[in-house]
C-alpha cells in the first residue's frame, strides 16, 4: 500500500514537471522574462515532492528539472558565455537546497504531529484506564465490604449464639474477605510504586531459588485444595542475583497465583529456573486453559483481564476466578525496572508458560543498590 501511494506521487510530481516543461517549450524561445518565470516553477514539483517523497524524491526532481530547463534554454547567448553555466549551476543547488530544507521543515512537523496524536492517545487511553478502575475498584472494594458488613449484621443480630463451629466458619470468611481487601489495596500502592523509580527498594545479593522455595510454601495450600501439583525444578548452579526479596516474591506469587486460578483442578503447574550468560530466567509453566495469541500483549495492561461467561470475581484462587487486573501489569513493570524482560507462550486449551529474565547486573542507573 505505502509503495502504491509512492508509485502515485512520483507519477503525480512527473505530470507536474511535464505540465510546466511543455508550457516552458512552448513559449518564445528569446524571452527572457518567461524563462525567469518558469525557473521559479519548477521549485512547485520539487517542494510537492518535499511534503510527498522525502529527501530521495526532492533530488530526483531536482535533477529531472534542471536537465529540462538547462536543454530548454540550451545554446546559451554568446555574450553570457561562462556565467550562464554557472548561473544554471547555481539554480538547480538552489533547488536542491530549498527542496532539501522544506522535507526537513516537513518531517520537524511531522514528528511532531505525532508526538502530540501520541500524547492525545496516551490521554484517551488513560481516561479510559481511570473509568475502568473506577467500574473495577468499585466492585472489588464494594462487594467484600457488603458481605463483610452482612456479617458483622448477623453478628450484632447474635445469629450465632451456641453454635460456635458456624461462627468460627463465618469469622475465618471474614478474615478472608479482609485480606482479599487488603490485598487490593496492597496492590494498587504497589502499581504506584512501580511508576516511581526513585523509590525503588534496596537489593542485595541473593539467591532466586530460595525465594521461589519460599513462596512455594505460601502457596502450597491453594495448590492442594485445588488437588494440583506445583513442581519445582531448580537450577542448583544459579548464580546470586541483585534483588528486593519483596519485589520478586511479588512477582512469581501473581504468576503462580494467576497459573493456580487458570488451572482445572488436579492441573500441573512447573517453576523453574535456570542461568543465561548475564541473567537469569525464571519459568512458570502450566497445564491451564491457554491464551489467545491476539491477547499476549494486553494481559500486561493495567486493568485488563480475558473475560469468559463462566468467570467470576469474588474468589480469591478458585478455578477462572478474577481480580482488580493489575497482577500481570506489576509483574512486567517490575521486570522492567530491573532491566528485566518478561512474555508470555500459550496456547488455548493447552496452557501457559510465564517467562522472565533479571539481569546478573543491574544496570539502571537509578537503582537503590548503587546508592
């Protein structure tokens, strides 16, 4: 398509240039005020070129109207001798020249067109994440307070006088609406973080094996009331990594919670790891329900979930159970600010499998560990 509309404005600009030669050829050939004026015409074809066909074009017009006008004005008068050649010469520099300038001036304004459409889309697209997180937080924040709030009704009502198992039971729901609720919060101000790199946390030398083995033990109960295996498969020569022990527990707790929620039950899901030259990658694999191939890049958008008719959002690691939409985004913001690298392969009904690299030097200038 680009070619054809290049193939089009060539074609246009050489119409331009035959229009203006044909009209030049036909005129008095000792007319010396009509040579002047059609000199100055040929500078239309090679600024439309400018604005059409960048710098290429504008030399290719040049040079097309500089033969037409110097044969057309060829032999020179006797009593100009030199000075015509030169003054031709000079002509068809100046076209070159003024060609060149308006592309620049073109291109200047262009860039910044785009800037400014960028930055117009940028705003459309953050008004749009603003009402998204609005309609979101709503829910997430509305709903495990109303049920909370029913509770404590019921409580006050003494609903639960002599039947302490009942009560135990709905005080242990309680507590998990509560941290459901404070988990949201946590993170949201976590997103925050992350955009704010002068506050970046404190990393030292650690292993990267032991915190996954960590996080393995605070998971593990989610993984057996789904009846599901989470293996590991550690590199055992993995080499220290410059790292917040709090900033990577975050990360592989929202990809294996997001494998957990997207695994059917009695599903597999595999951690591993292993040793790049300068980095490490970490693996999150899983036997779940798959991604499309058009979703990769928006499961890392803030707010932004794959939607199903059997999906809903109150659970917490229950099987396609949602969430604010902001667990993937943490996860590459994250990343990244490591000067890290995170994606994603999957395959629909077949599973997932998260990657990310963390570099074995941190190279951002701003990291507190260089502090």
């Amino acid at each position: 398509m680009i070619k054809k509309t290049v193939s089009v404005d060539f074609f246009v600009m050489l119409i331009f240039i035959a229009a203006i030669t044909l009209w030049h050829y036909l005129s008095p050939n000792d007319n010396i005020f009509l040579h002047g004026v059609f000199r100055n015409l040929y500078f239309l074809p090679i600024i439309y070129a400018a604005f059409r066909l960048g710098p290429i074009g504008v030399v290719a017009a040049t040079l097309i109207c500089g033969v037409f006008y110097s044969i057309r004005v060829w032999p020179p008068p006797q009593e100009l001798g030199a000075s015509w050649l030169l003054d031709n010469a000079l002509e068809v520099i100046i076209y070159t020249v003024i060609g060149l300038t308006v592309n620049i001036l073109v291109q200047i304004e262009n860039r910044g067109r785009a800037a400014l459409e960028k930055a117009h889309e940028e705003l459309i697209k953050k008004e749009k994440m603003k009402t998204k997180f609005i309609s979101i937080a709503s829910h997430e924040f509305r709903t495990p307070l109303t049920v909370l709030n029913g509770y404590l009704s019921l409580f006050e009502l003494g609903m639960f006088k002599g039947k302490d198992d009942e009560f135990k039971q709905k005080c242990a729901k309680a507590k998990d609406i509560i941290n459901r609720y404070l988990q949201t919060i946590d993170n949201v101000l976590d997103m925050v973080k992350t955009e704010q790199k002068d506050k970046l946390e404190k990393r030292d030398d650690m292993d990267l094996n032991n915190i996954i083995k960590e996080v393995y033990g605070d998971l593990e109960i989610f993984v057996q009331k789904r009846k599901q295996s989470l293996v590991l498969e550690l590199d055992p020569q993995l080499p220290l990594g410059k790292l917040n022990k709090r900033e990577i527990n975050q990360v592989l707790t929202n990809l294996i919670m997001n494998a957990i929620k997207f695994t059917p039950d009695e599903g597999k899901i595999t951690v591993r790891t292993r040793a790049l030259p300068g980095k490490i990658q970490v693996e999150v694999a899983d036997t779940g329900i798959g991604i499309p191939a058009n979703e990769f890049e928006n499961i890392f958008e803030s707010f932004y979930e794959i939607k199903s008719d059997d999906q809903h959002s109150s659970g917490t690691f229950e099987f396609k159970s949602g969430s604010l939409g902001l667990g993937l985004t943490l996860v590459k913001k994250t990343v990244e600010n490591y000067n890290g690298k995170v994606w994603v392969e999957s395959e629909v009904g077949k599973g997932s499998a998260f990657y990310f690299t963390l570099p074995l030097v941190t190279e951002n200038a701003n990291d507190p560990a260089k502090g």
